[in-house]
C-alpha cells in the first residue's frame, strides 16, 4: 500500500513538473481567500423562501451523493470519459444544490421533471423573434466560419456581448442581460435543469462534444424540446457537466497558461459563472509581462468546495 501510494505521489510530481516545463503554472491546492466571499443576495432569498438554510441544503446534497451508488457510479465513469476527476463534478453538483436549487430524494426525481415537459412545444426566441432568425443578422457572420459547435456558439455569445446586449439595433432594444437569459429561457429567467443545472446555450455549444466523447445525439437550436429533454435526463446531464469542466481545464491551460486540473474550486467556481474562454482571456493579459502571477480566483461556490474539499473526496 505504501509503495503504490509513493508512486501515485511521484507520478503527480512527474505531471506538474512536465506541465510547469511546458509553460503552463500549475494552480495551488486550496482558496486563495481566507474567508468566503459574499454569496449573492439572489440565492440567499431563493434559499429562505424555501425555509431552509445553506448548511441543511449542503447536508442534503451530500447525502444524496453518499445515499445513491448508482449515481456515484455514473459521476465516475463519465468522469473517466472525459479525462477529469469526478471531484470537479462532485464539486459542481454540491455548489449546484447548496446555492442554486435543492437536492432531490433520488436520482429518478430528475426523470418526473423531464416527462412533465416532454409533451409541451418549446421555441427559443425573445419578443417574437425566433434565434435562429437572430443569428442570420450580418452582424453574426464572422461566426460562420466555426465549424464545431462550441466555437460557433462562443463566438455567437460574443457578438451579442459587444452589438446588442443593452443596445438598440435597427431600432429595437435589446436588454442588458445575457444572451442565454434572454433567448434561451422560454419558460422563467434563470432557468436550468437536471442534476448538473445546465443551461441551454450550453448545451448546444458543447454538443459536438458530448456526441463525440457519450455518443448522444447532436442538439441543436430548431428543436428546442430536445435540448430541454437533454438536460433534463440524468445520464446526458452528466455528460454535458463532465463536458462543461473539461472544456473549463482546457481552455485556462490553452489560453491562460494555467493548469486548474488540482483545484476544483477554481473549476466550481467557472462552472457557476460561465464563459471560461473569456475569463482565460482576461487571466492571460492580466499575467502579460508578470514575473510572479496572478491566480485565478474562487467564487463564493468555488470556495465552499475547496473548504470541504476532503469531505467530498471521501465520498469518492
């Protein structure tokens, strides 16, 4: 035991020194902040309108991951698909249902949500427009050159950012919101579903890779019911969390120079938030001509999952 354990130590060793050789800083164990930063007033008010409290609801979730093996399971493997720790995923899972929504009783809850929409219509659109039509605009079209999925969409979430969040475009005003709050909500603001809380632009940005990688069928933007099914059925939920964190390691250490891989909090953290190609970005001219660097920070969710980061490994 004690010999495997040292060759575990010394093949960590031997994949940090070959990350830091190529470039690529090796992020630290553990929060940068001493103490959790402020959890946002939303989530505060969603969790005592439900007469309940962070700590109980983190209790839930935990025994929900200790109580459930078939799930656990599936955390694992799908973990091991995408070439991740199932730590980030268990990480995602807790911040998820600590501060966003509740835990279920069981995994099959998830199926009663998802027939309970099965049968109505969706579209995405906003004020009549549907964005499949939006995303014709000349304004998209230096988009069209993405042949994979994620990029398309990226690049897609940036134009709307920088011509028409909050703008008015041929005489229309556009809200100073989100692009997926704004034309992928079709039910109530803010909405997502499944264990990992997906959202539907991000499902239909890494698409081509859950195909690639679990072998699901491709979604896409005219049939907004199956990404909603998608999302909502626990085996394909996972995969697209899985997806969401590596995409998440990949891009900070491709466009940062980062390697996030041994920090869950820092993958929590931008599961929470989104748009990691944007955050590597800003990372990478923030450390332009830096000596020592700047780390990337933990969020309030990043920080609980780094704060009980043993807890959670032992459910592993």
């Amino acid at each position: 035991m004690r010999s495997f354990a040292v060759a575990l130590i010394t093949l960590s060793l031997v994949a940090v020194a070959g990350a830091e050789a190529a470039g690529v800083r090796v992020v630290p164990e553990g929060n940068r902040s001493a103490k959790q930063p402020p959890v946002p007033g939303a989530s505060s008010r969603r969790t005592s309108a439900g007469k309940t409290t962070f700590d109980e609801k983190y209790e839930r979730v935990v025994k929900l991951l200790e109580t459930d093996t078939q799930l656990m399971s599936k955390i694992k493997s799908t973990a091991k698909r995408y070439g991740i720790d199932p730590i980030h995923m268990i990480g995602a899972i807790v911040g998820e249902h600590t501060y966003n929504v509740d835990a279920y009783d069981r995994l099959q809850s998830y199926y009663v949500k998802a027939a309970a929409y099965a049968g109505e219509s969706f579209r995405f659109a906003y004020d009549g427009e549907k964005v499949t039509d939006f995303v014709e605009r000349p304004q998209f079209e230096p988009c069209n050159k993405n042949t994979d999925s994620y990029s398309l969409w990226t690049c897609r979430e940036q134009i709307w950012e920088k011509e028409f969040r909050g703008k008015v475009v041929d005489g229309k005003r556009y809200p100073n919101d989100r692009f997926s709050k704004i034309f992928f909500q079709p039910f109530y603001a803010g909405q997502t579903f499944g264990i990992g809380q997906i959202n539907p632009l991000t499902a239909l940005q890494l698409t081509d890779l859950v195909a690639s990688k679990s072998g699901y069928p491709k979604l896409d933007e005219t049939r907004a019911a199956k990404v909603y099914q998608a999302i909502m059925k626990p085996d394909i939920s996972l995969a697209y969390m899985a997806a969401a964190i590596r995409k998440s390691i990949d891009e900070y250490r491709d466009v940062a120079h980062m390697d996030i891989s041994k920090n869950p909090g820092i993958t929590a953290t931008l599961y929470n938030l989104g748009n990691p190609h944007e955050r590597a970005e800003e990372l990478a001219a923030k450390n332009r001509g830096r000596s020592s660097p700047a780390w990337p920070q933990e969020n309030y969710y990043g920080w609980l999952v780094n704060d009980k980061q043993k807890e959670l490994e032992a459910l592993l």
